[in-house]
C-alpha cells in the first residue's frame, strides 16, 4: 500500500476555452508511491488537464500542488518530468545525445552504462543510440521517450499516451519498467486508451467524463460496481449508466 504523502493535490480546477467548460471542479489527490491512470473519451479535458498540471494553462480557479508547493514553484518543477503523446525529439540529434540533453536538464549525472541497460530493458537496440532521431520508427522513439523521462529520477513521472506506437513485447516491457520504478518516492500519473494496460499496472484510476471525475478508486471497484469483468467493459458500461455517473 502507498503512503499518505500527496505527491500531485488537484483542488476544485476548472479550465474554460472562450466561456465554453473543459474541465470542471477537479479534485484528485495521488499519492507518493501509487501508479494512477486518467480515463476518459477524446475531448474530455485530460489534456487540457495535464497542461494545467504542467503550467502549460493557468485555471480559471482552484490550486495544483506538488509535494505541498504551488506548481510554479521551482522546486515543484524540479521534482516533474513529462513524456507527452505525441514524443517527437531533434531529428538531428543521435538517441545517446538526447539521452544526454535531457539528463542535463535535470542536472543528473550521464552514465552511459545505466542508458543501455535502460535500452536493453525496452529491447531498444543499443547500436540505434549512435544513429540519429530521423532514422528512428515511431516505436523507436517512444522507448528514447520513455527512457529520457524515467532516467531523470524525478519523484512524479507524467505519461500521456506512454504505450503509443508500441508492439505488444514492448508495451509488456514498458509496463515492467514502470512497475520497477515504483515506491515510495516515485509516482506515475498516467492516462492512455489502453485500458487494458491501465487495469494491469494502476493502483487506482478517475474516470473523466464531461468535464468532471465522476469516478476516483482501484480498477477492481469499477469492475464489481459494473459487474464486469475488465477494465474496458467497467468503464464502458459507467459512462453509459446515468445513474452511475450522475
């Protein structure tokens, strides 16, 4: 079980686009240690959300707290790193310089040796780390994405999307590391379509469905509050159900 320390405090958020509600009232606290999955349709506000996490947006009110300091501390900052869904790096830079450029960033030692056993974890070849970005798949470079956030040891890892682009070997893969990654000083906040992967690794998830967390708790109370039996049909079948969702 994860400790009570609040990692991520999302307080009554709201973030409206020309008057028009994107997200509304938003209440989450995750916890330092725990693995927490975002569901929700295209258009339901969980990028809009996570900008907001990220000070990509202010909102229009409430408060966003990391470890108990306003998320525009610096040093709020410092303990955040951030793969986004769409993970494109330089074209002109080889996956071992960019391995280099983001640990930089976060002013953490570069150990080649740590980068290709990383590599290896993901099964990304380790020869590819001397080629550059534009030679790179797309699978390719979500590993190289994967590899450049979870290496920078931060205490709260944001994934948006982190299983896109990759072959069932690979997103078992992910999922391993992410697992191995986990304790009591780390946090993964999460959100993807794959809610297969979710139910899997997650130890609580939040259904975000019109503009408000209709439902925060592990996967296995969604499946017994819908009587199903994965985390797919559970969330499928709450959005449909007004009187779930209400």
């Amino acid at each position: 079980m994860c400790s009570q320390v609040i990692s991520l405090s999302i307080n009554n958020v709201s973030v409206a686009y020309t008057d028009k509600p994107v997200i509304e009232n938003i209440d989450l606290d995750i916890y330092a240690g725990e693995i927490f999955g975002l569901m929700g349709l295209n258009g339901a506000g969980k990028t809009t959300l996570i900008k907001t996490v990220l000070g990509l947006r202010d909102q229009d009110n409430g408060e966003i707290m990391i470890y108990g300091k306003d998320k525009s501390d610096a040093n709020s900052k410092e303990k955040l790193a951030y793969l986004p869904e769409k993970f494109e790096p330089p074209w002109f830079l080889t996956g071992m310089e960019f391995m280099k450029f983001s640990l930089q960033l976060y002013k953490r030692p570069f150990k080649k040796d740590d980068i290709i056993e990383a590599a290896n974890k993901l099964s990304l070849d380790t020869d590819a780390l001397g080629r550059r970005m534009n030679t790179y798949s797309k699978g390719m470079r979500q590993k190289l994405g994967l590899m450049g956030t979870l290496l920078t040891d931060c205490s709260l890892f944001i994934l948006d999307e982190p299983m896109s682009g990759l072959d069932p070997r690979a997103r078992a893969l992910v999922k391993k590391m992410i697992n191995e990654i986990k304790h009591k000083d780390r946090t993964i906040f999460l959100s993807s379509h794959i809610l297969a992967d979710m139910d899997e690794i997650c130890d609580r998830v939040a259904v975000l469905h019109n503009s408000e967390i209709r439902y925060v708790g592990t996967p296995d109370e969604l499946k017994r509050k819908t009587n199903t039996d994965n985390l797919e049909q559970a969330y499928l079948e709450f959005i449909e159900d007004k009187k779930l969702v209400c």
